[in-house]
C-alpha cells in the first residue's frame, strides 16, 4: 500500500471517529503499551531442551509437521526475533521449565535451578523482552496422569519440589528485569474414567499447593490455570475452574482463563468482570478451540474481540494480562506467532476504538435501540485504516508483505532445518 493512501484513509478515519468522541491517537498510544505474552512453545511443538526422554503425554499434543521447527536454543531465539521484528509494540516472552539451558546435562525436574535461565534472561535483556515462566509437570515418567495430586508421597514430592524451584526460577527473573515475572502453573492431573474418590485428590492438589505457595518471592506472581480435560483424562480434572477459582480467591493468587478450557458455549470474555473483583489479577490464554480444546491460532473471532473489549470497558487493562497458548505444527510456525499477536491487538484496538462513553450514556438512559445500532454500526467503522496506520508509524510492512516476509524466511532458513 502507497504511504499517502495509508495517511490519508487515516486521517479519514480519525475524523469519523473523532465525530463519535473517539480520539484514535490516544488509542494507538495505548495500544503500543499492551503486551502481549508470547508462549515460547509455538516454535518447537512444545518440545523443550531436556536431555531427559520427553515423554509427550500429559493431556496436551501439538499436531501436524510443517518443516523448520525450531531444534535449539539459538534457533528459537531466532524465531522470536524475527516474530518481534514483524509486530510492534514491547512484548514479553513466556518460558516453559523444560527449555532451559541444560547443555548436555541431564538435569532432572527437581533439580533445575536458575542458573538454567541465565542465558535467557541475558538475550532476553538485550532484546527488551521480559520473561514469564511455567513449571513443566507433563512429559516426564513420574508424570502419569496425577502429579501433584498424586497418592504416592515421593511423586508429589517430586513434584511439589520442581514447581518450588520454577517459583524461585521466576523469582530471580523478576528480580533480574525489574518486574515481576508471572509464573503459571499448570498439571493435567485427572483421570480417563470416573473415580470415586474425588474429593481426596483435590485435598492432595489443595495441600501441594499450599506448601508450594509458603515461601514468600516478591519478585514473582504465581498464576494457576484449570482446565475441562485432558487427552486420555476424559473423566476428571482435579485442578478444574471451580476448584482453582476458589482457591484463587482464598489465596489471593492470580487465575490464568485459558480460552480453550471451558465448555465450548462457555464466554470466557463475561468471566472476567465477574472474577475481577475477587482475585488481584487474570492472566490469559489467548486460543482458539476448534470443537474443542484444540490450540488452534489465536484469530479475531467474537470471543477474542469480546475479550479484549470486557477488559477495556472493566478499566482493567493492569489487571488483565493477555498471553499466548496455542501450538499448531501444520502451518509456518513464525507466520503463526505474527498472526496471533496481531490478532490479540487487533482486538484490543477495536476495543480502544469503540464509542464507549456514547454506548453508556444510551445504556444508562435505557436508550436500548440506539446501544444495539451503534454497537453493530461501530463494527464498520474503518478501524482497518487505523490499523495500517499503526504498522506504518512502527515501520513494519503490511500486511500482504508481512506474508511475504514469513515466506521468504521459511525459504532461507526454516525450510533447511
Ligand atoms: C494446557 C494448558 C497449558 C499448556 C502450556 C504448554 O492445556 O493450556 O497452558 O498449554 O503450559
Ligand atoms: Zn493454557
């Protein structure tokens, strides 16, 4: 697209927003300050750098075998630079345990330490990315289908000691990059058929997680994700949404919504206001489950723009943080990350965009008519000028020749992996 088309169908639509008593540059300021938390695991398949056997397993599995993924360190690294040189604003990066810096150690999950991220949280510095992180419970022989609810005390202690040490992991980030690195937990602990003891595995998770959760870290944030099912655990989930949203609210912990984890008429995007004002903060798990918890990319669908715009309304967009988890191997991996990313701001700028006080002002007067036809007439409105116009002023390339661009770096250097 020619420069002066862009400037002027922005200027265009800055004026027909302007018109509605929205100011588009304060919005595309706001956008530039979202960031988005960028799952490591789309480049490699939720692989990781384990000298350990990785098992796969533990309820989740990418599908699909688009050549290039990433096979180490140094080409991951690769991969997200290229991805952030494709997208703008300041981002984060999200690690998981298992792609540490372990060389050709064979460092067992209770064992890792932070001297395993070192090197992370050096190239993350340098690139101005900070880092969040995952203990890693799933792929591993002491894994089986129960971990930290697990009746054997040597498993859950196993497992109680790894996600202590990923605390402290976190710990050392945050301390490192001056601000708090959110760490997520995540078991797939459940069963394939019903148990009849239900209860008592919750007790077990309950108790794990409290002596998790006794040393204090003030330069991390713990985060813990529930899930419907896993893959080969059908029947019961120990950690399920109403078992950590009460957890949550008890401990004052933070409550990761992942998209793909709820019954699929289930909005997520309505959650949010209704956990707020429980909880000190939602982290989220930006996907797309196709049928079911499928961890498709990330597009913009209803929910993802319901989504962004609950968090905008709520005010909320300190509290809210907004992260990538999704892993589809059947598609160019990078291209997968932009459109994902784009996605999540995409979203969250039709969010900034929406003529929010003239909708309430309708609303409050019980001006219904006038609230629907302007929310459906708001969907029209040339928010895809004010896009182009922000990827102009951050000097990316459109969108046809970001497609390109993924294209050619799939040429010269994943397609040769
Ligand atoms: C699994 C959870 C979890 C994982 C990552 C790899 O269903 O969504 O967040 O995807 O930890
Ligand atoms: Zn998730």
């Amino acid at each position: 697209m020619q420069k002066e088309t862009a400037l002027s169908s922005y200027a265009n639509a800055r004026e027909r927003y302007a018109a509605l008593g929205v100011d588009t540059d304060a919005a595309l300021d706001m956008l530039r300050n979202i960031p988005v938390s960028i799952h490591c695991w789309q480049a490699d398949d939720v692989t990781g750098f384990e000298r350990l056997e990785n098992l796969g397993g533990g309820g989740i599995q990418a599908t699909g075998n688009h050549p290039g993924k990433a096979r180490n360190i140094d080409e991951l690294r690769m991969d997200i630079e290229k991805t952030l040189s494709l997208v703008a604003g300041t981002h984060r990066l999200n690690l998981h345990e298992i792609y540490g810096e372990f060389g050709s150690e064979l460092i067992d999950r209770d064992q890792v330490e932070p001297r395993h991220f070192g090197g992370w949280m050096q190239w993350a510095k340098e690139i101005g990315v900070k880092l969040d992180f995952n203990s890693t419970s799933f792929g591993h022989a002491k894994s089986g289908s129960l971990t930290l609810a697990n009746p054997d005390k040597a498993i859950r202690d196993f497992w109680i000691e790894h996600t202590r040490r990923c605390r402290r992991i976190a710990d050392e980030m945050g301390r490192f990059q001056n601000d708090p690195c959110l760490m997520n937990l995540w078991i797939h602990d459940g069963s394939k058929d019903a148990p009849v003891n239900r209860q008592f595995y919750r007790l077990l998770l309950q108790r794990s997680l409290d002596e998790i959760f006794a040393e204090p870290l003030p330069c991390m944030k713990d985060c813990i994700e529930s899930k419907l099912f896993g893959i080969a655990l059908e029947s019961f989930t120990v950690g399920s949404h109403d078992f950590y949203l009460g957890y949550c609210v008890r401990n004052s912990k933070i409550i990761t919504l992942d998209t793909g984890h709820f019954h699929p008429t289930e909005s997520v995007a309505d959650k949010i206001s209704a956990i707020l004002p429980f909880v000190p903060e939602i982290m989220l798990h930006l996907s797309r489950p196709v049928r079911w918890d499928s961890d498709h990319v990330t597009i913009l669908n209803d929910e993802t723009a319901a989504i962004a715009a609950e968090i905008v309304r709520a005010d909320a967009l300190r509290t809210v943080h907004a992260g990538l988890d999704y892993f589809d191997a059947s598609i160019n991996r990078i291209g997968a990350y932009v459109v994902g990313i784009q996605t999540v701001q995409k979203a969250f700028l039709q969010a900034l965009l929406e003529p929010i006080a003239r909708l309430r002002e309708y609303e409050a007067q019980g001006r219904l008519y006038e609230r629907l036809a302007m929310l459906e007439e708001a969907k029209s409105l040339p928010w895809g000028a004010v896009w182009d116009y922000f990827r102009l002023t951050n000097n990316l390339p459109s969108g046809e020749d970001t497609i390109k661009e993924i294209m050619q770096y799939e040429q010269q250097v994943t397609s040769k992996r």
